[in-house]
C-alpha cells in the first residue's frame, strides 16, 4: 500500500472491501475532515448501483465470467427480492458442511446476486455450486436445484470445470478415464520408491497416485519416481521460472505414448491470461530445457509425443496466481499429545517424502477427508486451536516449496480429553482457509502409550539420531567441533567436510550431513555421531531423551 499511487489505492480498496470500499472511504475522510469530498463522493455513489446494473448487461463484463459464475448467477436470478433475502439469511446461518467457512455479515446484507456469486466463488472455489444447492433445497427450491445439476453436469470448456477432474473438451471427461494402481517397489535407504505401470492400447489412463494421464494406440508399460525440486529452483528461478508440479523422472520400458498430461497444482479459476505462463522441464544429458506446452487444463497440461526424462511443470515468475494446496497431520505415541501439521501444495511426491520422514519418527498419519485449498505461495498463516492449554509453535509459517526438512506446526496438549478444533488463517485476516475436527478417536488409542513400540518386537528400530533429526538440525551449536571429530573418525572425508564447513548456517551444514555422510554410512556412521553428541551437546541429548519419555518441558 505504501507504494500504491492514486489508482493502486483505489483497486486494492475495491478488491478487499467491494461495496464497502464507498463507505470506507466517506469514513476516512470524514476522520481528515475533508466533508467537501464526501458531498461529492455520496452524490457520485448514489448511482453506483444503476451503472453496476448497466455493467452485468455488457458482453464485455459476462465475457469476463468463469462458467460457474455464469451459472451460479443465472440460477441466483431466478430469484426474486424476497426469496435472495431468504437466500442471504440461510447463507449467514446455515451451519456449513466440513467446517466450510461463513462468508462475513456485512458483506452479505449489502450485496445483490453478481456480489453474492462472486463472495461464494471466491471463499467456497469449486464447492460453491455445492453449497448454493444445499441452499435452495433448504428453501424447498427444486426446480432451481435440478437446474443447478444439469447446468454444473455439462462441461463448459478447458478451464470451466466445476470439479478439478472435470479437465475440458478437448480431452475426455473424468469418467473416460481409465484409473490405474501402479506397482510399488519399494528400495532399501533413503531412495525413494518406483512406481510400474502397464497400460492397454486405445485407452485413456490415470494413475491414482502421481495424477498423470495418458493416451496410447498401442501397449504401453513405463515406471516413475518422484524427485526434489529443491537442486533445480535456484537455475528454474534465473530463467524466471517456478515448480508447478510435481517432479518425475519417467521411463518407458515398453511402447508409445501418443499424449501425455503432466498434473499441476496451479489454481487457473477461468483465468486464460496465465495459459501463456506455462511449461515443462525436461533434464537430459545436456542440461536444463524448458519446453512450451500444447494445452494446459485445470489440473493438468498436455505433451504430445513426448520424450522422457525428469518432467515436471513450471510457471512464469511473477504470474498472479494461487496454489492447490492440502493438509497433512500426524500424532505421536507419547504420554502427551503432539500433532505435526503441514501446509504443502498438492505434490504427491512432497507428501511421500513428509510420509517418509513421520513414520522415521513413529508418528502416524490423522487421515481427514481432503480439501485442496487456493492459496497464495509466500503468503503466511497462523495454526490455532480451541483446546484449553494447547501450545501451537511456530506462530506462523510461510507457504512455500520444501522437499528437505519442510516447515510444519508442531500443537503439543499435555492432558487432551475431548474433541478439538484446529483452523488454519492467513495471517491478518479473520476467516479461517481451512478447518477441522480431531476427534477423540483419532488421537486416544496411541496417544498415552508410555514408550515408543515397547514391548513390540515385530516393530522396526529407529535409530536416536533419525528419530529426532528436526530437533538436531534445529539446535545443535556446536557444529564445528562435531565435523572435526567426525573427519578424525573416518565418518567424512576431507573434500565432504570442505564443503560442509562453507555451508553459510548451521542448520544447513547439519542438513548436508543428514543427507551425506550420515546417509550413505548407515547405522556405524549414526552410532559415532551419537557418541560425539553425547560429548558435545549434552545438554541437547538429555534433553532429547527426557522427550522419548515424556518428561521435562515440551520440545518446540
């Protein structure tokens, strides 16, 4: 705002505050003093209403209008004064589905039917035709709900999707999709593991994990890994380029592919000026190559003919755009409860790895039913709970792409004895983007067990260093002292501890060492380092252990 001119001022004012944005402004400068300019604006505003009017009858405005829009207003208009008052009352009142969020009183009592539509596009997304439905069968209008269905059932082109696998008419529509399980094979370490799949001629494919579809005239068998964006941003950011998509490295063991649609999570809402903003990363021997795409649908873009290799989306830097983005929770088996809270974008790949990292740490998954929310990458968001006592740590996180060490809310509760609220909030603002219930049942049956497995033989053994590697990274200090002794014990080799030791922070030389040596050294590597922390970071160690048992303070 502070570098907003005249014109900036008034379309930020717009944006945020819509209708109000008038009465916002008489206020202010009512409080400067300035009643000749609030004369002049209450004289101008007095015919806002008809031009408004006047601008929902121009091609040019409705050419502007998402297909959801459209339908949900030519619905809306079927309605007369009486029945959207009604309309408005039961969306303030009405309890929503799945903890959906209330659209704000004063927004509502003021708007007509374009402002209503474009209040439930924009807090509600793709369930606003959903809730618009459960609405009018309230008000016992079934003659608008039955249109509602016909309407919203009919595909209104490649970016009109009412649903994210509704992906256009160029291709099949989500039901022409042949939906496949791949073939895990699962690797020893770290690696991550290989997915198969095999494929008949003639068909439209989709895998149920990685979200990639196919055609293909003949048989087809390929596998993919997901891989980590993080080695690549920094060069995708000089040629102004950011991830879009998962990243995966394909490899065609057998056939053709005629077409191939690589998933995105790039909220595109109708919005064909950002078609252009698009395209691939192909990695090959010779370098980096960014590919244009062919077609680019709500959820995915097209490649015709291609040639693999390492794949993934990308997105002009700079574009105005939101992100899928999901939720991932996971508890403890401690005395008291501890939740690990993520907010990702919708990366099967990134949600593998986290996957990875919490069952290390013997922590389970709290699976809810998913909502994949537009969100704003860099935006920040504040986790909140209404459980008396409950401490949520960090205050706030940043949404942003991590595949090592991602940033998460960690909301530990000593005593927990009822159900509890958790709701997620972009900072500054008051409606929650995401909210839900953890029931008793979710955390009670592992969450007093006094000891990590103990007593389960059959249960896997983590080693110390793995099982509280977050807190590791995060507190060690005496760092350099550790990789001395590591290099004189043999755990690292001389050009490895070069490179670590001109790692610029702490926490990103304990990252290197996680992922280097300590890796590719296994346990004998991790049993050294633990001897050198126990002489080193004691205070740290005991600390850690106190944590295993469930005594001392809470570690944030």
């Amino acid at each position: 705002m502070k570098k907003a001119g005249r014109d900036g001022i008034v379309m930020l004012m717009v944006e945020i505050y819509g209708q109000q944005s008038v009465e916002l402004t008489k206020d202010v400068l009512q409080r400067m003093n300035k009643t000749d300019l609030v004369g002049k604006l209450s004289e101008s505003s007095s015919g806002f209403n008809t031009e408004k009017k006047l601008q929902q009858k121009d091609p040019q405005h409705e050419s502007t209008m998402t297909p959801v829009h459209s339908q949900l207003l030519e619905t809306l208009e079927e309605l007369g004064s009486g029945d959207l008052e009604k309309f408005k009352h039961a969306l303030l009142y009405t309890k929503m589905k799945e903890g959906l969020p209330k659209i704000p009183r004063d927004q509502v009592e003021t708007a007509d039917k374009d402002e209503i539509v474009k209040l439930m596009v924009e807090i509600y997304g793709q369930r606003c035709v959903e809730v618009t439905k459960d609405i009018l069968e309230r008000m016992n209008r079934t003659d608008l709900v039955g249109k509602l269905s016909e309407s919203s059932s009919v595909s209104k082109g490649p970016f009109g999707c009412v649903e994210p696998d509704d992906c256009g008419q160029k291709m099949p529509d989500s039901g022409h999709w042949t939906k496949l399980d791949p073939e895990v094979n699962s690797t020893d370490g770290d690696e991550s593991p290989t997915y198969s799949l095999q494929s008949e001629a003639g068909n439209c494919f989709e895998c149920n994990v990685s979200g990639i579809r196919w055609i293909c005239k003949d048989k087809v068998s390929f596998q993919y890994k997901f891989c980590s964006w993080e080695e690549h941003i920094e060069r995708m950011e000089s040629l102004k380029y950011l991830p879009a998509g998962p990243l995966m490295n394909i490899k065609v063991i057998a056939g053709k592919f005629d077409e191939v649609y690589l998933p995105h999570w790039i909220c595109i809402d109708g919005n064909t000026d950002i078609l252009g903003e698009f395209a691939v990363l192909h990695i090959d021997d010779c370098g980096d190559v960014v590919e244009q795409v062919s077609e680019v649908t709500p959820c995915h873009v097209k490649l015709a003919e291609p040639v693999f290799s390492p794949k993934g989306v990308l997105i002009r830097v700079g574009a105005r755009v939101k992100t899928r983005c999901s939720v991932l929770i996971f508890k403890n088996n401690k005395a008291f409860l501890k939740l690990n809270v993520y907010l990702i974008p919708c990366d099967p790949g990134l949600r593998e790895e986290i996957l990875k990292i919490e069952s290390t740490n013997g922590n389970k998954e709290i699976r809810k039913p998913p909502e994949y929310k537009p969100l704003r990458m860099k935006d920040r968001f504040i986790l909140s709970t209404d459980m008396d006592g409950a401490v949520v740590c960090p205050k706030e996180v940043k949404l942003k792409y991590e595949f090592t060490d991602p940033q998460y809310f960690q909301v530990c509760i000593r005593n927990p004895d009822a159900d509890f609220l958790l709701e997620l909030t972009k900072k500054n603002e008051s409606i929650p983007v995401w909210t839900r219930t953890i029931d008793e049942d979710d955390y009670q049956s592992n969450s007093r067990a006094p000891d990590d497995y103990q007593g389960t033989s059959h249960a896997p053994e983590v080693h110390f260093v793995d099982k509280h590697q977050c807190d590791l990274k995060a507190n060690v200090n005496n760092i350099g002292t550790i990789l001395d002794k590591l290099l004189e014990k043999g755990v690292i080799r001389e050009e490895v501890y070069d490179q670590i030791r001109d790692t610029p922070t702490t926490q990103e030389q304990m990252r290197k060492l996680f992922r280097g040596p300590l890796k590719a050294g296994g346990k004998e590597a991790k049993d050294v380092f633990y001897k050198i922390l126990e002489e080193e970071e004691s205070y740290l160690v005991d600390g850690l252990k106190r944590k295993e048992s469930g005594a001392g303070a809470i570690w944030n």
